[in-house]
C-alpha cells in the first residue's frame, strides 16, 4: 500500500516525477478504453487483443520501467493530480486493481524502509527530457533489466562458465553470484542500506567484479577511486559522495589503504 509513504520511503524525487510523469501517464490505464464485455466476461484472448488500448498496470509498467510498483503508483497519481487537478490524491493510491485488504501482508508506514536523505539527493540525478524518456520507454530501450537479474541468468543457464579472468585466477558465473551474494549479505548486516554510496578502490580483478555485483544486490550505489589516488585526493571524493562503506586492497609496502580510509 502506497499510500501514506513519504518520498523517501518511495525513494522518490521530483527530477524522476517530471523524467517519467507523462510516460506512466500516458500508458497506464487512464488510455483505457473498453471494448464489449471482455474484462467482465474473461475473454483472455479478447483481453489480450485490446492490450494497447486498455494501457498498462503499475505491476507491468514497473516491469518495463525498470521501477518499483509504489515508485510507478505514486508517480502515475501525482500525475492524475495535476492533470485532473484532484486534492485528494491520497486517497487514490488505495483504489483499483482488484486488490483487498491482506493484513498478513501489510507493513504499517512507520516501520516501512526509508532512503537516507543523501540516497535521496542522488536520485535528482535521473533528470531526463520527458520527451526522450517517453521515446526510448515505449521503445523498451529502458527497461527492468538490472546487473543482477544477468548475473542470476547466466548463473543459471550456464554455471560453469568462466565469467572472469584476473591475476592469474579464473572464476564461473556460478562462483562469482555466490561471493557476490555473501558480500552483499555482509554489507547489510554492517548496516550500509539501499541507496547508500560505498567507494571502492581495487584493481581491475575479479575482486572488483564480485564488489560490483554485491553492491548491485543489495541496492547501493558504486563510487570508483582511481588507484593512484592516496588520501589527499580521496577524501574530498568520499566525503563528496557520502559513502558509507570503502572496500580496498590490504595493506603493501608502499601505501596502506585500509589505515588511510579510517583516518579520514
């Protein structure tokens, strides 16, 4: 249930609303136009013909999006709001779908996850002309894929595949989600959430690579540091960043990086 979430639990800005508003708009059921008596007689085939012209639900357009429901739930009434110049939005966001009650399946508001307000600063940078994001949605050249469902693909269809090469060490698909899955786990349980910024500062390896797809997993956002960069240079980065979380190589003879990040 959307309603009632503040933005920062959506993990929503005004940058996505205006990026994305006519598209969800556009495309969600608000086109709908009823033909006959399929959707009350099920007449899946007569239903699946006039697709195009009944729209897209908030599951299906967070699916081609590449959004949550509740990001797409929000953003398509805010947009009814506007466009119809409803007051009462709030309580749109419980209406349609078919959906009931389930209390077993309800979280209260209060106990919801909620972005950092620094996770929620980074999302003003999806700002996108609504022109050329309706363009390439409806084209599906922006879509739901992410990092992690082709890393779970290719895990699955071909586990035992080399999926990288590094140091003079080879690791497969299957091996690299199960490390990256660990991490990912690890990170969580230190408490570094969704949306959070965690730098990384490691060489071009297969330890890069599983960093990459941990963070991908459990939704934080990946800042790269230039190995050559000692503190002076990496800590108006990080503090820039807001990072939460360095992951670096251990200590050499010429530089110890792990000694570095904790005096800053």
């Amino acid at each position: 249930m959307t309603r009632g979430l503040k933005r920062s639990q959506i993990g929503m800005s005004e940058e996505m609303i205006q990026t994305y508003g006519e598209s969800v708009f556009e495309m969600s059921h608000n086109i709908q136009v009823r033909r006959g008596d399929a959707v009350r007689e099920l007449d899946w085939e007569q239903i699946e013909a006039t697709r195009a012209d009944r729209g897209m639900s908030d599951a299906e357009l967070a699916r081609q999006f590449g959004l949550t429901q509740d990001q797409v739930t929000y953003i398509r009434t805010i947009m009814e709001r506007r466009k119809f110049k409803r007051h009462n939005y709030h309580r749109l966001y419980d209406l349609g779908g078919g959906r009931r009650f389930r209390s077993d399946r309800f979280i209260p508001h209060a106990e919801r996850f909620e972005f950092r307000a620094e996770a929620i600063e980074l999302r003003k940078s999806l700002d996108f002309d609504p022109r050329i994001a309706s363009k390439h949605l409806r084209m599906g050249n922006w879509n739901g894929d992410t990092v992690t469902d082709w890393l779970d693909k290719w895990s699955k269809e071909t586990p035992d595949a080399i999926a990288a090469i590094g140091g003079g060490e080879e690791i497969t698909f299957a091996q690299i989600r199960e490390n990256a899955l660990r991490l990912a786990n690890s990170l969580l349980e230190l408490g570094i959430r969704k949306g959070d910024v965690v730098a990384i500062q490691l060489p071009n390896q297969i330890e890069f690579m599983t960093v990459y797809f941990a963070v991908c997993m459990m939704g934080g956002v990946l800042s790269t540091m230039h190995m050559a960069y000692r503190a002076g240079e990496m800590e108006p980065l990080l503090k820039h960043g807001s990072a939460h979380a360095v992951i670096c190589a251990p200590a050499a003879d010429s530089y110890d990086a792990a000694a570095a990040m904790l005096d800053m």
